[in-house]
C-alpha cells in the first residue's frame, strides 16, 4: 500500500516553487539591504535518492483510483465502512520492513525480531 497524498510534502513542494519563482524574479525585488550579499555565493543541497522519490511521487496518476475514493466515501456517509486493523497494521509492518530493505538500515527475521 503506497500513501500517494502527503499534505506536509504538498506544503513543502508549493514553498520551494515560491522561493524558485522569487529566485527567478531577479534580485532587483531584493530590498536596499541585501545588495551587500549579492556578490555571495548560496548554498548548494543534494537530495538524497529517498528525498528525490518522495518528491517525485504524487506525480503517478495511475496510482489514484476515483472509484474506489467515490465507493469509500458513500460507505463512510452511509455509516457502512469498517476499518480492518489486522489488515492496516499488516501492511504497515510490510512498508516499514520495504523500507528498511531499500535503505540497509538493519535487518530482521520473518518475525520482525532483529538479529
């Protein structure tokens, strides 16, 4: 089960295209006291790949089912809709297990235990 909707990240990708704009604008916007720091160079930021993809990753139209959203959400207004916390909680453990495969952070035994 991948989470497509990140209102956190969606802020964070509307910030940074705000800042790109202003950058793009030029520095005459800049007020009378930041001429002094023109002549400076900014800072330089690498992404990590995992930062990269979570970036990249509302973009998958493919992964947005309308039906099922639409079926879901007539459940919840008819008061039919059930949560199965056996099936959340598994996936949970197979995405954090995904995880921590990707990035070799420790590894654990088919019963979760690390060893």
């Amino acid at each position: 089960m991948k989470i497509g909707h990140n209102p956190e990240l969606q802020a964070y990708k509307q910030a940074t295209a705000e800042r790109t704009t202003q950058g793009a604008q030029g520095k005459s916007a800049a007020p009378a006291g930041a001429k002094a720091a023109e002549g400076t160079q900014s800072a330089q930021v690498a992404l990590s790949p995992q930062a990269s993809e979570l970036l990249a990753g509302g973009r998958d139209e493919s992964s947005f089912d309308a039906e099922k959203v639409k079926r879901i959400s007539q459940a919840i207004a008819d008061g039919k809709f059930t949560v199965n916390a056996e099936a959340i909680a598994d996936k949970l453990l197979a995405n954090v297990q995904e995880m921590l495969a990707r990035s070799g952070s420790g590894s654990t035994t088919s019963s979760g235990q690390s060893h």
